[in-house]
C-alpha cells in the first residue's frame, strides 16, 4: 500500500495507542495492536531484522534497507509508542489515581468488545472430529486465560536492589509481556519492583538528565534482544498454527479482564477476585454511571477501528 500523509499519521496514532497501554499496569499494547490491526505486520517486520542490514547499510543502499525493512511502518509506529511513554511518564499515576473508574472502564470496554471481534477472525471450531475431547483451539484459549489470571495472581518485589543489571533483565522479561495481549509488560514490571525506578528514568531521561542514561540503555538493550527472540517464535506461531495462535491469544486477552475491572476494593488481601465488586443503586451511583460511560465509549472506538479496517480491505 503506498504511503501516504494520513496512512502515516493513522499508523503513528496506532502506536500512541499502545504506548498508552504499555506504560498503565494491567493493559497489553500488544491487545491494542491487535485491535488496531498492526499485530501481524509488527512482529513480521521485526522478524526481518538480521546482520545483513549492517552489510547494506555500509554499501550505502538506504532506500533499499527503507523498504525491505519497511522501516517507515516501524519508524512511525516506533515514534508513536515512544511519544505516548514520554509523554505520559510525566502524569500516567496521576491519571491512575485520580480518574481510575474512567481509565479502567475506557480499557475494559475496549478490550471486551474487541475479544467478541477477534473471535469472528478465527475458522469455525469442529466438535465431531476432535482427536481430544473438545477442538484443540479451546484448549489454547483455556492454557492463554489461565496464565493471565495466574499472574494476577502474584505479588510484587519490593525487597529487590534495582540496578542497571537488574533492568536489563526487567526490559527482557516486560517486552515479552508487551507482546503478548492481555499480558500487560507494566504490569510485569510492577511485580519485579521496577516500575516506579522505569517511570522516573523516562522523565530524566526526557529531561536529558545523564545520571538516568545507564538505567534506560541497559533496559533498552534487554527489551531490543527479547523482542528479536520472541518474535521468531510468535511469527513461526502466526505461518504454521494460526487459529491456535489466535486462541490462546483470546484466552490473555480474557484472562486480563478481572485487572481492567474498574470497580476494585482497596485492601491487598484475600483472593484478587473477591476484591472486585459492583457499586450499589447502579444508575443511581454516579461511579456506576461514569464506568458505564467510558464502557461505551470503548466499544465505539472498537466499531470505529473496526468500521476504518473494512474500508481500507475494500479498497485494497
């Protein structure tokens, strides 16, 4: 497809919207990049990164790299990513601790909604010739689910010494969550006790504060070596098991809704499930209408998203 000034601008707004879900604990911007579209060609095209770039580039071939690495999708879903984290590191916990029914609700309507969508991209399930019991796609969806709701589960670290080594690990092991939907990479980072120390090396960071550049380098480098890693591996998933893929996908997705629940009791004891709860007289309690609202406006930018999506397959 060529490239055009609003297919650029549209491919910039998709990675703001999954550097928004990377950076608030319990969302996936990998959900987001599959509601968004962006998800297979993402991990295709870092997939294609190899040693042979280095080769072309000293040959001097740039447009040549350009286009073989469709580096001006990656450039511009890159930049929007980065945007939305800079920008949001400054008030991402205010926005959590002031308007948190808005932005849990807003999430949980965007990815409900987007779950039923993804189940339509899926090929009919066969119940009368499955070799186990039930359809083998069901049991992806059960093993994905399961594994989102048991980290849920989990405590964080706080007692762990926090140090360039540390992040480099902390960036491998979050990036690997970023990828996958319903497993949220900040989330991942609040369990290993990082989240706070990544938040404030963002801001000096932004603020060309140097004190700050080892710890982001080394969390860099950690994250750029898993994403190479682990998108072979879900790239091998996507050509050769796709529907199985896409099941256990839908299962992270789903195992994430009890974290974007937006109505959450306090208290840190007790099983995470029974910390949820939904507010008395419904329509009559303004936290019950305000979650309601920004449900909906979730599934409308779903329909929207959706709405853009088929017009541009027509066209092409």
């Amino acid at each position: 497809m060529k490239n055009t000034f609003f297919s650029n601008f549209v491919i910039l707004i998709k990675g703001m919207c999954m550097g928004i879900a990377d950076i608030v604990p319990g969302v996936s911007g990998g959900t987001i990049a599959i509601i968004t579209g962006v998800y297979e060609e993402l991990l295709k095209t870092i997939n294609k990164f190899d040693f042979k770039i280095l080769k072309e580039f000293r040959n001097g071939k740039a447009k040549t790299i350009w286009e073989t690495y469709n580096l001006n999708f990656l450039s511009f879903l890159g930049f929007g990513i980065l945007l939305s984290i800079v920008i949001l590191s400054h008030f991402i916990l205010i926005l959590l601790n002031e308007y948190p029914i808005a932005l849990w609700s807003l999430f949980f309507g965007l990815i409900s909604s987007s779950i039923i969508f993804l189940f339509k991209t899926t090929s009919k399930l066969n119940f009368t010739n499955s070799k186990y019991l039930i359809p083998s796609q069901l049991y992806f969806l059960i093993i994905g689910g399961f594994i989102a709701l048991y980290i849920q589960t989990l405590s964080s670290s706080s007692s762990i010494e926090v140090n360039s080594l540390y992040l480099f690990f902390c960036g491998m092991i979050s990036i690997t969550a970023m990828l996958l939907p319903g497993i949220s990479g900040a989330y991942i980072l609040v369990l290993l006790g990082a989240y706070e120390t990544m938040l404030i090396t963002l801001k000096e960071v932004s603020k060309l504060n140097s004190e700050y550049f080892m710890n982001f380098i080394s969390f860099a480098l950690g994250a750029l070596l898993s994403i190479k890693l682990f998108s072979k591996l879900l790239t091998w998933a996507y050509k050769n098991y796709k529907n199985n893929t896409l099941f256990c996908l839908i299962g992270f997705m789903i195992g994430s809704l009890p974290t974007l629940w937006p109505w959450k009791k306090n208290s840190d004891s007790g099983f995470f499930l029974d910390r949820l709860y939904i507010p008395e007289n419904y329509f009559n309690n303004s936290e019950f209408n305000e979650g309601i609202l920004f449900f909906i406006i979730g599934i409308i930018l779903v329909l929207l998203l959706e709405f853009i999506s088929n017009k541009n397959e027509k066209k092409k």
